[in-house]
C-alpha cells in the first residue's frame, strides 16, 4: 500500500468519525433540550359568576401542548366574598370591587412577564339572566362595572356576558369529556382515534337558580331548540341540552316556600315539611317574592314577616316538591320531562356535579349506593329534630344544614320524576366534583371555547417527528461507534506497518 492511499484511509475514517460524532452531539443536545426546558406554560383565568356567588379559577398548559385534550390542570381557585354579582343592584361598583381580592392573589400565582398574555373572562349564569329578564338596564350596569374592574390588571380581557342556558349546559359537557379525553385519544399505532361519541358522559348541572342536562343521545333529537352542535378534533358531536330556568335548588325553595304561604292564605306562620321539626326562622314576604321564578302575591296582600316552622315530615316535602313541576304538561309523550319540556331518553353515563355532588357528598352518597339506599338515608334525615341535626354537624353551614332534607329530595324528583332515570339507568350517574385535577362545571368549556383552544380538525401527531430524530442520532451513534472501531486498529496497523519501512 503506498503512502497517499493510506494517508487517504485515515483521513476519510478519522472526517467520518468525527462528523458523525459531531451531528450525533447536537441531535442528543436537542434531544437534551426538549427533555429538560420546561416548555412555556401558559394561563387563563375564569370567573364563574353563579346566582349565589362568585369564583375564580386559575389554569394552566404547557404552550407546545395547547391543543391536545386533557392537558389543562387548574393551578388555584378563589372564592370571591359575599354575595352573587346580581345581588348588587343597588350598588353595581361593589359588584366590580368585590373581584379584586380574588384577582390581586391571582397575580401572585402567574407569573409577572405571563400576566398580559393571560385570558381572563367572566361568565355569569342564571342569576343574571333572571335579573335581566327583570331589569334589562341593571343587568347591564352590573356586567360594566365587573369589567371595568377586571380591565384595571395587567391581564388580557376578554369579556364578561351571560351565558345562554344551552352554553352553560353544552360546556359543562364539553368539560367533562375534554378532561377524561373523550375527544381524541393517542393509540399504540400513533394516530389519534376517537372513542365513539356513545362513550362521551352525559353532564348534570345543579345550581342555585337553573339545573342542565346535557348528553349524547341514542337517537335523532326533534326539538332545534335544544341540539347543539360541536365538531371537535376532527369529528362531530350533536348533544342534546336543556337549562331549567328556576329550577336551581335555591330558586326551587322559593317557589316552594311561595306555594306555602299561598296555600295558607298569607297566615303570619306556617308549617314548612322539608325543614326539620324544631327548626323556626321568620322571613319577609318580600324575600320570598322577589325573584321572577315566584308570582306575585295578591297587591291588597300587606307587607308582613311570616314565622316558618320546620315539620320534618319527608312525605309531605316530597308532594311540595312535585307542585313545583307541570307533569301533565307532556301529556302522553314520552320525550318529555315537566313543563312540556322535550328530552329523549336519557343514554349512556352521566357526571352529575356542582349542588348535585355537594348534597349528595354531604349525605355521604357518592360511592355509587343503589336507589333504595339514597332514599332511604335522605328520608332519615328529613325526619330528625333540628337540634340533634345541629349537635350532628357542627361545622356546617346552619341554612345548608336546613335545606339538605329539601336537596335531596328534589334530586331525586328532578332525576327520577324530571328526567326520567330509572333504577337501571340510575347506576350510570356518578357523583362528581373534579376529573382529573379540575373542578367539573362550565367555566373549563368556556376557556378552551373561548380561546379557540379545542381544535376543530384531528391534531398532528408530534410523537413520530420525535422518534424519527431518536431513530437518526442512534444511527449516527451506530455508525460513529463502527466507525471508531475500525479507524482505530487500522491506523496502529498502518502506523506499525509504515514504521518497518
Ligand atoms: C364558542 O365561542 C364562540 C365565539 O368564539 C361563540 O359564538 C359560541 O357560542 C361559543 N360556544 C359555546 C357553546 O359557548
């Protein structure tokens, strides 16, 4: 072998070695990269303005992930103090001023340089669509005031409306599925499938003044009025969805407390069934007449306080509960629920959450307990004296202690009566409060609608891109460490070899 030729040997092996060596460093230092950055999280804020009260919820995502499902958690949530948005009528800045707790701390949790590219918006519900119903003018001023306050933070506003009912009912759906990855779901063979929509969860709201029912049904729905449309990653979904107006249990206690006073001609006390013997509050008849969901008492009527004295007596509860609803109004069809209200059959699984997991949590009824059994201990409760309720749960709440007989009560008539759910059916409902690590309602849906963050198309996938570059650099490793192999015996050997020359 002469000189040149192997001269040429070593070099090409000696380039080959270290290109390869070198492309192998920068494929492991991207690779390094992507492991150990954290990628950029992102994070919106939601205010949930209910009929009662107020929350924000903070989320968050890392930002190369926005658009697979199931990724958003949420980081912290705030209870704004006092009362719903809607109760500030009489003074609309305090409903503004009421949010600013709640937004300093939400400052303290994102960071400084993330503040002004975080979505805030405010979605309030019921309450304020019954106080627009009442005082058109009013509700706006209130929805002012709450977003002048918002805009004074360095975060990005996107609003403050009243939901519609069907939004309320639809993105709770949205977020239950979206959270349990019911959308789209990573296979084996790298392609994203979808469940089929039988197996998305039907989604049961319960709030102070309006209850949802949102599901996926078997067949055709007939009523426009309460079909939605979404086409989510790639695929559409219709659901059936409906919001009882009035029918929240707060607004439902109302109306029932009206029935009474009506029926025992306005007397100065009366006896109150779902509240527990031993238990007497006085209350203005204004109190009770004040929301829309009541009609007004006769105008000759004189303003007077009523004494309300518990009975304890669940029987007489249950049939107060049922003159809440029109069950006649259906007639004979059987895609009814009350009111005249249309519903296919109910199908497939439901989360029931929000009023309906609290009361059932309290009642320790959450584990999936047969009929008999929730009926049974709601009734037991409805029955014991006001001071062993009181001695029994010292910690709670005295006006949710009181109404918990009635709660249960008109669960169970909502979703047996109202809805239609059967001792079969009744094993798809699950009591829930969060999936995943979020709190189940609407306000998740809302973001992720609001922030075009669900895809409407099939996302790509990113996971082969990535083992293509993990199939390459153990290649250049391969070839390098091959390479390095041969080079080096060869070149003792020439160099052993020119030495005897
Ligand atoms: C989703 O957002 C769009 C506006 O981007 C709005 O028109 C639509 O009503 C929202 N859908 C729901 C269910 O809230």
């Amino acid at each position: 072998m002469n000189l040149a030729k192997k001269d040429f040997i070593i070099g090409f092996l000696i380039a080959v070695t270290v290109v390869s060596g070198i492309i192998t460093l920068i494929l492991s230092i991207v690779e390094v990269q992507n492991v150990l950055l954290p990628a950029s999280i992102k994070y919106g804020i939601v205010f949930d303005a209910g009929s009662s009260h107020t929350s924000l919820y903070i989320y968050q995502w890392p930002a190369d992930k926005e658009n697979d499902t199931g990724i958003v958690s949420q980081v912290h949530t705030c209870a704004v103090k006092g009362s719903g948005i809607s109760s500030y009528v009489d003074n609309p800045s305090q409903a503004g001023e009421s949010l600013k707790t709640c937004l300093d701390e939400a400052l303290t949790i994102i960071p400084c340089k993330k503040q002004m590219e975080t979505p805030v918006l405010l979605g309030a519900t019921a309450g304020m669509r019954l106080l627009r119903e009442q005082n058109n003018t009013q509700a706006n001023q209130i929805l002012d005031e709450v977003s002048k306050s918002i805009k004074q933070y360095p975060l990005d506003f996107h609003g403050a409306y009243i939901l519609s009912g069907n939004e309320e009912g639809s993105l709770g759906w949205v977020t239950v599925n979206y959270l349990l990855d019911s959308f789209v779901k990573y296979s084996f063979t790298e392609e994203w499938i979808h469940p089929n929509p039988d197996q998305t969860l039907g989604a049961l709201d319960l709030g102070g003044a309006s209850t949802q029912i949102t599901f996926h049904p078997s067949g055709a729905i007939e009523d426009t009025d309460t079909k939605m449309f979404f086409r989510l990653y790639g695929y559409n979904y219709k659901v059936y969805t409906h919001s009882y107006l009035c029918y929240g249990q707060d607004q439902a206690l109302k109306m029932l407390l009206a029935n009474l006073t009506k029926e025992n001609n306005f007397s100065s006390s009366i006896n109150h069934p779902c509240y527990a013997t031993g238990y007497s509050q006085t209350i203005s008849l204004k109190d009770i007449y004040n929301s829309p969901c009541v009609s007004a008492p006769p105008s000759n009527n004189p303003a007077q306080n009523i004494t309300v004295n518990g009975t304890g007596d669940p029987a007489e509860c249950k049939s107060a509960i049922d003159k809440l609803f029109n069950f006649s109004a259906c007639g004979t069809s059987k895609m009814c629920t009350f009111n005249g209200v249309y519903q296919p059959p109910v199908h497939g699984q439901f989360y029931a959450f929000s009023a309906f997991y609290y009361t059932f949590s309290f009642f320790n009824l959450t584990s999936g307990q047969s009929l008999g059994i929730v009926n049974e201990t709601i009734w037991n409760f409805c029955t014991e004296e006001w001071t062993k309720v009181e001695v029994k749960f010292p910690q709670e709440n005295v006006i949710r202690l009181r109404d918990y007989c009635f709660s249960g009560l008109y669960i169970l008539t909502l979703l047996l009566d109202g809805y239609k759910f059967n001792d079969q059916t009744w094993t798809n409902i699950y009591f829930r409060k969060k999936a995943g690590n979020a709190d189940i309602g609407w306000t998740l849906g809302y973001m992720l609608n609001l922030t075009n963050m669900i895809l409407s198309e099939a996302p790509v996938t990113v996971k082969g891109h990535n083992s293509s570059i993990w199939a390459a650099a153990l290649f250049f490793i391969a070839l390098s460490i091959a390479a390095g192999l041969i080079a080096l015996p060869l070149f003792w050997w020439l160099q052993n070899k020119s030495l005897r020359f």
